[in-house]
C-alpha cells in the first residue's frame, strides 16, 4: 500500500511551453501534497505545499505564476510549469501525506523534465 | 528556522566495509521527526527510517542502524559489511511536528556513497 505515482516520467518541451505534471496517490486519501525540486547531485528542495480544495503555499523564491499548483482531489495534485525555460529543467518529486496516518509521507517516483 | 548538514560529499568503500554517514541538525522545536532516505540512480526516493525527538534508542534493522545523540543533534547512520547495492545518495532529513497542520521536510545535501568492489 501506500503508493504515489507521477506522470509522466519523463518529459522533454519546447522553451515557451507549459508542461503539466501529475501526482496521484493510488490507495489513500492525500488532503497534503508537497512539491519538491532537485538539480542535478543536488538536495531537495521544497517548493510548495498543495491543500486539496485550497490554494498551495510556496516557499520563499518560487513564483507562483510560473508554478501552478492545483488539488482538486484528495488523490491528485498536478504542478503546471508554465512558459518553461532551460533553467526549469530539473527533477520534479512529490509527496503525499496520507489523511488517516499522522506524520506518514510517501513520494512518487520522480519526473524528469527537459527544456529545450 | 531548521537546517540539515552532511557533511560528507562522497564516500567510496569497498564491499563488505562498515560505513557511517553523519548527520547534523538544527531546529528550535522541542518536537521533531528525523529521517534517513536513499535515492538509487533511479531517483526514486526510499524511505528508510523515521524517529522522533523524544525516542533516543537506537536502532538497527538488518545491516542498516541509526545512532541518535540529541545532545549533539546527530542522527547518524551506519550500513555494516557494505554491499554494491548499497550505492546511492542518502539523504537526511528533518520535519517538525506540529500537530494539525503538514510537515515540511528540510533535507540536507547528501552523501554519495559508492560500494565496489
């Protein structure tokens, strides 16, 4: 159990493009999902915290417009990078704490994104 | 604000050798969660172990154990007779624990470990 999934798992846009990235918890209810960040051999770092059925908080620096975070569900969170630029690319992971266990995160797999 | 150190960069051992990844934090919470994940070439996060603030026991599972010092703010983590599939980034990782409300995790930067042989 316990499972979170992303898709898709790797992507590759066009500079000036928006690029969509979904997070799903498969078999719990996730009221809090996180977005993390991660360059290449570089840590994790947190960009915001999705509420379902409220708007996400971001962390200092990360621009709300350009990272659109939307939970409309209790099983899915999606991250929209919008107008994506080479400096975008990086390793997207999510996060989901699960409502009916306090202090339990799982997080999925990982998307790659490239911007060309 | 909370910070998490590994200071270790890199570590290379050859199988079957003990090695102990540090970890060093920082938090003004009283409560607190620690964590150890280790991230394969695939990316994928695995969970390793979670320990609150007030459990101080260490612990051991299998060939991985964790020794936690709150009066040095460590939590380090020790891998006995290393294997080559112990080869990854290990992060630690520290989260508060109010209750009611979700737990950002503060990672710190990672050491890479490599196993050969």
């Amino acid at each position: 159990g316990a499972v979170v999934s992303q898709h898709p798992s790797r992507v590759i846009c066009k500079s000036g493009t928006s690029v969509k990235i979904e997070c799903r918890s498969l078999d719990f209810q996730a009221t809090t999902m996180f977005w993390y960040r991660q360059f290449p051999k570089q840590s994790l770092m947190l960009m915001a915290t999705s509420n379902e059925g409220s708007k996400a908080t971001y962390e200092q620096g990360v621009e709300k417009d350009k990272f659109l975070i939307n939970h409309a569900s209790l099983t899915l969170s999606t991250l929209t990078v919008t107008s994506a630029h080479p400096e975008d690319s990086s390793f997207y992971i999510c996060s989901a704490r699960d409502a009916g266990r306090m202090r339990e995160q799982y997080f999925g797999p990982g998307t790659r994104l490239t911007v060309t | 604000a909370q910070k998490v150190t590994q200071a270790q960069t890199e570590i290379s051992v050859v199988e079957k050798e003990d090695v102990t990844l540090d970890c060093v934090y920082e938090t003004r919470d009283t409560t607190y969660y620690l964590f150890w994940y280790k991230q394969p070439p695939s990316g994928e996060l695995v969970f390793l172990i979670r320990r609150n603030s007030f459990d101080e026991q260490n612990e051991i599972s299998g060939r991985y154990s964790w020794n936690f010092q709150k009066s040095t703010s460590s939590f380090n983590f020790t891998i006995t007779a290393s294997q080559v599939v112990d080869s990854a980034v290990y992060f630690c990782a520290l989260s508060e624990a109010n209750t009611g409300t979700a737990s950002k995790l503060t990672f710190g930067t990672g050491t890479r470990l490599q196993v050969t042989l």
